[in-house]
C-alpha cells in the first residue's frame, strides 16, 4: 500500500517550488490563486527570497504548505495514496490532499494557523530542544520531575526512535537539558525557533485557530488520514477537527503513527513537497524493514 506524507515547517528552502511554477500550467494557476488569497506575492519570496525571508512567519508555513499540497495535486492520476499523514503544519497538507478541505480553506486555515503561533510565541519566552540518544520514557519521566506552572517543559514530536523534541519555557528547558545529558542522552539541542510548539504555551493559538476550524467545512477523505494526536487513521470531518485543534498543544507522534501506518499495511512511503526529513525518520522508524520503500517527490 501507497502513504503520502507531508513535511512541516522547516523543510522551506529558497527556489522552492518554482520548477513546478514555471513547468505546469495546473501548478502555477494555484500558486497565482495563492498570492489572491493571501494578499502578497509569497511566490517571489519562495522563488527569489533569502533564507531569512523565508523565516517570516506569515511566509514560511504557506510556502511548505503549497509546495507540498501543489506537488501532490499535479501528480493527477499518479496521486495513487491509499493513505496520507503530516508532520505537524503537514497535517493540512495531507488533509487537502486527501480531499477533505479544499486547496482554498486549507490555506487559509495554514496562515491563520502561521499568525496565531506567532502571537502565542511572543507572549512567553520559550523554546524547544532535541533530545538524541536517550529512550522516550526517560525524557518523559524527567520533563514531568521539572515541570510546574509558569515553567513547563513537555515532550513535543516524537520523530524517531532516539530523538524526541521537547518544548517549552527557557528555563525549564535549558534545567531539562542538562539532566537529559546526566541521565545518558547523547546531545540535547537547543533549536533556532520562536517558541514552545505543542505545548500547552500554544492554548493563545489553539483558541484562535479553533473558532476558525470549526466555521471550515471538512469532507470525507478519499483514503484514511492518520492524525498526529493519536497516530491512528481517520475519515471521519468531525473526528478529524477535534484532533486538528487539539494538534496544537499536543504532541506530534511520528513514530508510533508511522509505526501504526506500516501495521496497517504501508509499504511504499513517498514523502510530498520540499526536503527529505521524513524520508530520513521513517527509514529510521521501520530499520530493518527492507520491504519498505521511501521516496521523494517536489
């Protein structure tokens, strides 16, 4: 069985998209849709911009979101998924792909989404860390020891097996990351981002982008969509909304939704849209599983 996968923010990079834009009559009509929609030419700065043009937050989770759902949506007939899933913000992408939010309601839920995290992200001072080397229980165990009102720090994306990132308020993990070292992790690594995702420091942003979910209309999906709150496939629209708001202060758990996907009869894993970090974490998920194949398609 075929699974498309969706990358979330991260996997931006300057060019991105632009082959599609300028090889496929179908790709560049939604990429122009897309600047009306959102009311500025996000093409030039996915196409031309810098790296750190690409960080604005109004930019960069449309841009992974287009690039990912446009690639899907141009592939016509070859878009042959049995089932879909995304990591974080891909989780839209999935959903559009799948067919049950249109191309439109999707961006505009992936921007409102954008702004929202933003505002939360300024209203603490937070951050997240990856943890590499140590088992998920451990990290968990320790994260819960630290944790306390005004100073959180929880297990935020469950990637792979040996790299959990966590997230949270700064200086309760800067305290988690130096027991993670004494407890045995091989690295805890501070990331470049703005703020503590998935965690309950996003409840500002889940609110916000809760009121506007709830007005979109959801269709039934073509195939089942695995959701990141639960690692279990879906069809239902209302089941698949709840778990598209709680996203937010939850934790994203890879693993064990690509583990249930395989389970469930997944053998060929392509990974839609730019860069190849899923491809890297689902070989090291199904290792040792050499009737797996993984692919890439931007």
């Amino acid at each position: 069985m075929k699974a498309f996968v969706f990358p979330g923010q991260g996997a931006q990079f300057s060019g991105m998209g632009k082959e599609l834009y300028d090889n496929n009559p179908k790709a560049k009509e939604l990429f122009d849709k897309a600047n009306e929609i959102l009311g500025f030419e996000i093409t030039k700065v996915m196409f031309e911009g810098t790296a750190e043009e690409l960080k604005q937050t109004k930019v960069t989770q449309p841009a992974v979101f287009l690039h990912s759902v446009i690639s899907a949506i141009c592939l016509g007939d070859q878009f042959d998924a049995e089932m879909v899933a995304g990591h974080s913000l891909g989780e839209f992408s999935a959903l559009v792909a799948a067919g049950a939010l249109s191309f439109e309601d999707g961006l505009k839920l992936v921007s409102k989404r954008a702004m929202a995290m933003q505002k939360a992200c300024e209203a603490a001072p937070s951050t997240m860390a990856a943890i590499i080397g140590l088992e998920d229980a451990k990290i968990e165990e320790i994260c819960a020891g630290i944790s306390k009102e005004g100073n959180i720090v929880v297990p935020a994306n469950y990637n792979n097996p040996g790299q959990l990132v966590i997230s949270g308020n700064k200086e309760a993990i800067a305290e988690a990351c130096e027991q993670l070292k004494a407890a045995g992790a091989k690295r805890a690594l501070p990331l470049p981002v703005g703020g503590a995702f998935h965690s309950p420091l996003m409840q500002p942003a889940k609110d916000e982008l809760q009121a506007a979910i709830e007005a979109t209309e959801f269709q039934t999906p073509k195939v089942p969509v695995y959701q990141n709150v639960d690692a279990k496939a879906h069809t239902n629209p209302v089941e698949i909304k709840e778990n598209l708001i709680a996203q937010l202060t939850a934790p994203v758990k890879w693993t064990y939704e690509v583990q249930q996907m395989i389970a469930d009869g997944a053998t060929d894993f392509v990974e839609c849209g730019p860069g190849k970090a899923l491809q890297g974490m689902i070989a090291k998920i199904a290792k040792g599983n050499d009737a797996l194949t993984i692919s890439g398609i931007a």
